[in-house]
C-alpha cells in the first residue's frame, strides 16, 4: 500500500501526469484487447441468435405441388405473427401467466419488503440469521425447489397434506384450479429473498439522520417505515418488479417440474412451454415468432411499468 | 421508559414482529428441511412415515446408491456442474471485468454506444436465446458438446455493467496513470493494480454468474441429448420424470438434490457480504 501511495504523491507532482491526463490513454489496439473477450462472444451468443429469431420468424415453409412436393423456405413477411395471434394455445399461455403474475408478483414483493422493513427496525432480534434464511433458497435452482415442493405437494409424500388432512381440510396442490397458484408458491420461495435483500440493501444506504426528525415527532415505527422509507427505496421497488416480469415471463423449469406429477399442466402451460413444444415438432420458424412476441412482451411492459411509475413519482 | 403506554405498545410489536419472522422463517426452510429428512431415510420410509420426522437413518446407503447408480453418472454430472457454473462464471468474470474496466477507465470514441448495447443485452430474456442458439450450433456441429453450455454461459452483460460500476468507484484514476508513467503496460496495469482493488466486486460479479448458470435450465436442456454432459439439474430433472415406472429412483433424486445444494448454501452464507455490495450498486441506477 505504501509503494502505491508514494507512487501516488509522485503523479500529482511530476508535470509529466499532467500531459498524460490531458492527452494520453492507451492505444486503440489495447482498447479492443479488454473490450473484444466479452464482447465477441457477446456478438456470437446474443446479438446473432437475436438476429436470427427475427429473420427465421418471417420465414416460412411452403411445399411444391401438394402434400407430398419438396419443401422449401421462403419469405412469409408477418405470416408466422399471424399464426401466433390465432393461436389459441398461446393466448391461453399468456392468459394463465398473466393472471400468475398479477397475483404471485406483488404478493412476493409486499412479503419481500415486509421482512426488508423489519429487519431495518430495531423490532428484531436474530436479524442476520432471519436475513439469511430468507435469501439461501436462492441458492437452490428452479428444478431442485421444484423437485423438493412437489413431494410437499404429493399426497402421498407430503408431510403438509398429512397435517391438512389432520384438521380437515383435503388439499388438492396438482389439482386443475390449484396447480397454478403451487407453481406460483415455488417461484414465491424462490425469490423473495433475493428482492427482499436488495430493498434491505437500500434501506441500509439510507442515511440515520433523516429518521431522526420523524421521531422527535413521535413518529412511530409502522409510520417512519411506510412514510419515509418506503417513497425514499421506490427506485429499487421498481427494479425487483422489472426483474419478476422479466422473470414471470420466462418461466419454464418449475411448471416442467411439476409437469412430471401433475396432468394439470399441459406441454404449452407457459408461453416458454408452447415455444419449446412447437421447436420440438420442427417448426423453428414458428416457435421463433413466439419467442419474439414474448421478448417483445417483455420489453413492453418492463419499459411500461419504468415509465409509468417514474410519471408518478414526477421523475 | 418514562411513557409506559409507548413501551407497551413496542412490547406488542415487538412480539408480532418476531412471531410474523418466525412463520416465514418456517415457510423458507420447510421445503429444505423436509429434504434433509427425506434423504436420511430409506425409500421405503419416504411414503410409509411422517414426511417431518427422522425414521431409520441410512443417509450413507443412499449416498453409495447415488454415486454408484448407471456407471456413478452423478459424479459425472457433478463435475459437469463445476465446469459450466463455476469454470463458465470464473472465464465469464474475467472477460467482464476487462470489458467493464475498459469501459470505465479508457475514452474512445463509440463508448457509450458500446455500453448501450451491451446494457439492452441485459433486458433480452435468456431463454429467448436458447432455441435460435440452438439451431445455430446445430449447423455448426457445436450441439450436445460441452461448448454448446459453456460458451453461451460466459457472456453476461450484467456483469460488465457491475464491473463498470465497481471499476469507478474502486480504482482511482491517479493510481493507473502513476501506473502508466513507470512504464507499465495497460495489461500489467490492469492486473497487477486494479485487478486487486476490484477483487471484492469481481466476487460478486462472479456470485451473480455462477447463480444464473446454476439456475440456467432451459439451454442445457435445450442443447444437449448426451447423460455424460448434463448438469446436475439437468440430470435430477431427467431421473425425476422416470420416478413413475421406476419408484427406486425417488430417493436417489431427493439425495442428489441435497448434495447439490449444500455446498451453494454453504457459499453463499461465507460470502452473503459480497451479495449485499452487489445488489446496492445494481439497484443504484
């Protein structure tokens, strides 16, 4: 450390800095050097596959003469977009997913910023050990939560449904109207303290002082945190919505999982189900139309909800 | 303690605050807790007893059965695992950090432009890529290899973002120019001077990769046919969907979920401080 400061003090002195400051940096071939090992394969591995979606989707595959001619692929400009909008299978996708997200997200966000407001009060006791037992599921992957979920879903297995069965409730967890809201449960377990660290992260980088007013006030605890802190984190309440929408919309290993256990789940649950299906039975040029409407989807309402809230807070 | 009623009520909210933590306290650990016990028992023990409580222990039989099982594929699957997500996050992590620091600390022209597009790279759902992926490598004859993971699994452009941010604010400009006027070159200033002042973001950086690839289902299961290149996931996912015709696997698949999980829940608890920096610098912007 002593050997960087004095060479430190001898940059600030030496006039010779200065003219590397005002002129210098690196030569142009350095500079592609650090930016080309990401940035190559970030070219290879996002922008062509990205390309390629949107040229394979305004493809389309005709036959010459009937049923049996040659097949060949041509140009069909919006034709495959059609398809997807008449496809019913994908509205009721979209539908199902929709109705999941408008419930499990602000549902995983109001229990994720309650456990954030709490562990900032001075309410708690064990709070680093609440923290971190919030946060370990997310270091359990979407398949093994799914996996471990759907024993505690299973009649005969679960433990819960025992209990249940106990005081006379019978639950179906993979029955056709619950089976939804279980998959719904896992992404709740799943992510709920990975939000909830990153609003206790903003909470933390509040500063002291500007509670201290409120509670010459008298103030209390449930006022200061709905009051005070909660307008003062709205940024990153923000961005853990975009990140469930974006997250929402993807969703895949979980209703796989439980796929495996339940007949309630069909191969197209998801919109991401419907596009892996439709690839699996060769038709590409479709199954990319459906992927780019659900990443246009995505971008939609990720940039609406930004907008939106940013109006609001006069932003 | 001059205002007893105010004390009272703190009494009362103190103790719903805990009982509140308590229950989600249980809600977050049951699922992993019934694991732990599910993988104690014997197969015949996971139906026939209380899916909470210890029966017979025989952990260490359904150990040897797991790593023995088709040839001890789950080794197998488990050094696949180290390979993608720790190897894929580590190589990911350095290209990042070179990106994220050229980014930050060099003026060319076409900067911002650069970091606009790999900043749009973040909001692009990743398993939008996984099937135009998917063909791509299919003609190049990279499919069902090791690559057709790992490669994709490398590029984050989240992680140049953070590096970006941790490159401002951890290395100051005068260090690299003091640097530079001893006649060091960019690479040897890049690693032997900002490398180490970035060493606790480039742990975070890493953490966010190594979960993403972790938790990456969809390409691994999309790219490959061949068992010996599964991830873990991809392989509990598989012997999962056979537990129907053969029941045996059942205990298999709960031991194997535990055994994949515990190391990661072990990192993340040493390193939970790396998580913290991490996720305030990204909900900075």
């Amino acid at each position: 450390m002593t050997d960087i400061a004095t060479r430190a003090s001898r940059v600030v002195a030496s006039p010779g800095g200065r003219r590397r400051l005002n002129g210098g940096g690196p030569r142009a071939g350095t500079i592609v050097a650090f930016v080309i090992p990401f940035f190559l394969p970030f070219v290879l591995f996002y922008l062509v596959p990205v390309g390629y979606a949107l040229w394979q989707s305004v493809r389309v595959v005709r036959r010459t003469g009937g049923q049996y001619g040659t097949s060949y692929t041509t140009f069909g400009g919006f034709e495959q977009y059609g398809k997807v909008f008449q496809n019913d299978e994908f509205w009721s996708s979209v539908g199902r997913i929709g109705l999941f997200g408008i419930v499990q997200v602000p549902v995983m966000l109001f229990v994720a910023l309650t456990i954030a407001l709490l562990l900032d009060t001075p309410l708690l006791r064990l709070k680093s050990v609440f923290r971190i037992t919030a946060f370990m599921p997310y270091a359990v992957p979407g398949v093994i939560a799914a996996i471990m979920w759907s024993y505690l879903y299973s009649p005969q297995l679960s433990p819960v449904v025992d209990l249940l069965n106990g005081i006379g409730l019978h639950p179906d967890f993979l029955g056709p109207g619950a089976v939804l809201w279980s998959a719904a449960n896992i992404s709740t377990w799943l992510w709920t303290g990975y939000n909830m660290l990153i609003m206790f992260s903003a909470l933390q980088s509040i500063p002291q002082e500007l509670y201290e007013a409120a509670k010459l006030d008298g103030a209390s605890n449930w006022t200061i945190a709905w009051q005070i802190k909660v307008p003062i984190i709205a940024p990153s309440i923000v961005l853990t919505t975009v990140f469930s929408i974006i997250g929402t919309l993807q969703l895949y290993a979980e209703p796989a999982v439980l796929r495996q256990i339940s007949s309630n789940i069909s191969s197209t649950f998801t919109p991401n189900m419907l596009a892996y299906a439709v690839a699996s039975g060769n038709n590409y040029q479709q199954a990319a139309a459906i992927s780019v409407v659900i990443a246009v989807i995505t971008f939609v309402l990720s940039f609406g909800f930004m907008r939106l809230t940013s109006k609001r807070a006069g932003l | 303690m001059s205002n007893p009623s105010i004390n009272r009520e703190s009494q009362v909210s103190r103790t719903a605050a805990m009982a509140l933590m308590l229950l989600l306290a249980i809600y977050f650990l049951l699922p992993i807790y019934f694991l732990i016990v599910a993988a104690t028992k014997p197969q015949g023990d996971l139906a026939a007893t209380n899916g909470l409580t210890f029966s017979h222990f025989n952990l260490f039989e359904n150990l040897r059965v797991l790593f023995t099982r088709s040839d001890g594929i789950f080794g197998r699957w488990a050094l696949n695992t180290v390979i993608y997500a720790v190897l894929g996050a580590a190589v990911g992590t350095l290209i990042s950090a070179l990106c994220g620091y050229a980014l930050a600390k060099f003026r060319f022209r076409g900067r911002e432009f650069l970091f606009s597009v790999i900043l749009g790279g973040v909001l692009v759902p990743t398993t939008a890529l996984a099937l135009p992926l998917f063909l791509l490598f299919s003609a190049t004859g990279i499919v069902n290899t090791y690559f057709a993971v790992f490669l994709p699994s490398i590029v984050s452009p989240f992680g140049v973002y953070l590096a970006r941010i941790f490159a401002n604010a951890a290395v100051p400009q005068e260090l690299l120019e003091s640097a530079r006027l001893d006649g060091a070159g960019e690479f040897r200033t890049f690693f032997s001077v900002a490398f180490k002042l970035m060493t606790p973001s480039l742990v975070t950086i890493f953490l966010f990769q190594f979960v993403a690839i972790w938790n990456n289902f969809f390409l691994p299961m999309v790219m490959l046919q061949k068992e010996s290149l599964f991830p873990i996931t991809l392989g509990l996912y598989e012997w999962n969907g056979q537990t129907a015709r053969a029941p045996l696997l059942q205990e298999s698949v709960i031991t194997g979920s535990l055994v994949s999980i515990v190391p990661v829940i072990i990192l993340f608890i040493l390193l939970q401080r790396f998580w913290r920096t991490g996720l305030a610098a990204g909900s900075l912007k």
